[in-house]
C-alpha cells in the first residue's frame, strides 16, 4: 500500500518495574532520518531498537521518545556497592603501609573509586533484566510502529485519492487540447485558402501550370507551418506519462521519490505545449495543466 510520510503515535507500557511513555513522530525527508530520545540508562538497548525502525520505515524524518513517567526515577537513585567498597578499602591501606603514609584512608578516597557509588540503572541490572527489558520495549516499539503504519497508509490512501483526481483532470485536458488543436488547423487551413483565392484574385493567370505549380507550393508551405505549429506529439508523451503515474500509484509501495520524476517530465511537456501553441484557448488550458501538476508534486512530498 502507498504511505505518507506524515504520522503519530503514542502509547505507554511497563518494563523493569517502571512505566514508560513511547511517542513516534514521522515528517516528510528525502531519506530516513531516526532520532531516538531515551532515558540514559537505556542507551544500550539503541541500536536494536534503531534496526526495528528501520526494518519498517524506509523514508522519513522520523523522532521517537522514551519517556520514563515515574515519579522517582531510578537514574537518579544512587547505589552502593559494598564489596567494591571492602576491596578498595583493603588496596588503599596496603598502599599506606607499603609508602608509609601517615594519613588514614578517609570516605573521600573510597567513593573515588569507580563503582563504589554509582546510579542505578542498566549497569546495576543483571543480565537476565537486561535483556527481558529489551524485550518489553521492543515489543512496544513494534507495537506503536503498527498505529503509526496504520495511520500513515490511511493518509496515504486519502493522498492517493486526491492525485487519481487530478490525474483525470489531466486527461479530461487531454481532449480538450486534441479538439482545440483541430480547430486551429482548420481554421488555419481556411485562412490560408482564403488568402490564396485573393492573390490569384489580385493577380490572375491563364497558365494553369503556373497556377497548379504555385497552388502546390503553397500547400507544402502550409503544411511545414502546421507542423511546427503541431502538439499531437507532445500530447502523446504527456498522457503517456499520465498512464504511468497511473500504473504507478496501482502498484503501490514506496513511489515518492518516482512520482518526482513523472512530475518533471509532464512539466517538460506542458511548458513544450506552450511555446508551441499560439492559440489562447490552448495557452489557458497549459497554465491549468501547470497548476494540477504542481498540486500533484506537493502531495508526493509526503509520499514515501
């Protein structure tokens, strides 16, 4: 299915005795952008829970916060460790005796030491918790990444709707320049024949070769002058790219970054029919086809 880019989700779950809060937050970007916010003692559970984004968001500027809701949070509880304690104890009174140092080892010289004190958190946890930790905020994450899914293809549907919409405006257009361009060649056709009847009016001849020879120039000049004149061409390509744009959006999938490109060859296209029109009925209807391509373009932005 197609999806936008566009999206948000929140939930809240338990893990490790604590309650958190998961908010996931998607914005249009060329590529996939993922900013995680958690707390610190969380840290080492980013770059799994980075692979479990990625496994299912392929474009985006996507945020993500972990937010533990607990009013004491274990981070900034300190512990105790009395075991690293005992053996710092021990090593700094061998050094006094070993050197001879008068001065008696005080509390300041043991809470120095590393893990003497220190905050609780993944560090204080064993591995079991770890990982059952791990697996409670996965699980989490996947779960707000299926409402945040949810929400981003039921926009992308509505996306979708809206550009079949105006790629029928498109077509519609379509005829309408095929009919008006068949006017003007008539109508060319007969202003040049009237033109013709006047000069031979103005100048009449007896010599039939002349006049058929002349009449003859005439029409191949007639013709060169329609054919530059001529959008059949650039109408074939342009709803040739409509089609595809159709078939694309059928297909589904990431098209974004595709549908950038159909837009840019119909814009080619459109402006070709402008220079080449000097009719203002067509050149009405190219500043209509600009308008409905550009709305296109700023809907795909969306799009993954």
């Amino acid at each position: 299915m197609i999806q936008s880019m566009t999206g948000y989700a929140s939930t809240r779950f338990e893990s490790g005795g604590d309650v958190f809060k998961l908010e996931l937050k998607t914005l249009n970007h060329r590529f996939l952008d993922l900013k995680i916010r958690m707390p610190r003692d969380l840290a080492p559970f980013e770059a799994g829970l980075k692979s479990l984004i990625e496994s299912k968001l392929k474009r985006g500027s996507v945020d993500v916060w972990i937010e533990r809701q607990n009013s004491q949070k274990p981070e900034n509880q300190v512990h105790y460790n009395e075991s690293q304690a005992g053996l710092a104890f021990q090593l700094l009174n061998r050094m006094r005796e070993q050197f001879k140092i008068r001065e008696e080892v005080s509390l300041r010289d043991l809470v120095s030491f590393p893990d003497v004190l220190g905050k609780s958190g993944a560090d204080a946890r064993d591995e079991t918790t770890l990982q059952k930790m791990k697996s409670e905020i996965e699980v989490a994450i996947s779960t707000g990444l299926d409402f945040l899914i949810e929400m981003k293809r039921s926009e992308g549907t509505r996306l979708r709707d809206a550009l079949l919409q105006i790629l029928q405006n498109l077509e519609d257009s379509r005829e309408r320049l095929l009919r008006q361009r068949d006017l003007i060649r008539a109508r060319a056709k007969e202003k040049v024949r009237k033109r013709v009847n006047l000069c031979f009016e103005a100048y009449p001849t007896s010599d039939e070769r002349l006049r058929a020879l002349l009449e003859t120039r005439i029409a191949q000049e007639i013709t060169y002058a329609l054919e530059k004149l001529d959008i059949e061409e650039e109408l074939t390509r342009f709803i040739g790219h409509v089609r595809a744009t159709r078939e694309l959006l059928a297909a589904g999938g990431a098209v974004g970054k595709r549908l950038d490109f159909l837009f840019q060859e119909l814009n080619r296209e459109i402006n070709t029919l402008g220079n080449k029109s000097q009719d203002l009925e067509i050149s009405k209807e190219v500043i209509e086809l600009k308008m409905w391509v550009e709305q296109m373009r700023e809907q795909s932005l969306n799009l993954e």
